[in-house]
C-alpha cells in the first residue's frame, strides 16, 4: 500500500445484500454489485497463478453477500451465499473494480459468450 492508495471512508453492504457500497478519502464511491464482485475474485481459485490460468465463473445472477470481514487495515474477506471466501479485497483493487466497472462488464458477457456459459 502506498500513500496514493485510496483509503475507504464507508464500506456499507444493502439491505439485500446484492450490493456494496465503497467510498474512498478520494471523492470517489462505487456501489458494486455482488456478482462482480463474485466473478472478479481476487482469489487464486478464480485468478490462477497466471492470466492463462483464470476461471470463467458463470452463474452467479443472483448471488449475495453473506458476510464482510476486515483484513487488517488493507482489505476486506468477503463470504459470498455460494461458500466462496478466498481472496482479499485490497482497497486499490475494490478502486479498480468501481473505475472500471462498464469495461469489466462487458468483458465477462463476451467472455460467457464466447464460452457458452450464462450469468444464470
């Protein structure tokens, strides 16, 4: 982490847990969806050890968030309804994933696509 690095100043989870919200020292705030979060893992299982080595995770529509753990003073764990639970959501990478949101998107759907496979 470096002193550029964004610091969360609100880190709130919906009422229907699909949702959560971030907000940053920065200005910024990025309300996240579930699933992104889901199929964007930060995890080795999800990730691999290398690009070619990342999983398409499909399926996940209609997945919520169990439960959010702080790491620290860096990240959070989050436990998703599905038992996935590895990877930790380093400040910078939830700022990523907010930043660019619509890019990410649209490459999972063409992603799935390509694959055959659905959000389902």
């Amino acid at each position: 982490m470096t002193s550029s690095d964004p610091w969360p100043t609100e880190i709130r989870l919906d009422r229907e847990k699909r949702n959560l919200t971030v907000a940053f020292d920065t200005g910024e705030a990025y309300t996240l969806a579930a699933e992104l979060l889901r199929v964007h893992s930060p995890s080795a299982e999800v990730q691999g050890h290398s690009p070619e080595q990342r999983v398409t995770v499909s399926g996940k529509r209609n997945i919520t968030i169990r439960e959010v753990v702080p790491v620290g003073n860096y990240a959070i764990q989050i436990i998703f309804d599905d038992e996935h639970s590895t990877g930790f959501y380093r400040w910078s990478y939830l700022a990523d994933l907010g930043r660019n949101e619509t890019r990410l998107w649209q490459q999972y759907e063409a992603e799935l696509a390509g694959k055959g496979l659905s959000r389902g």
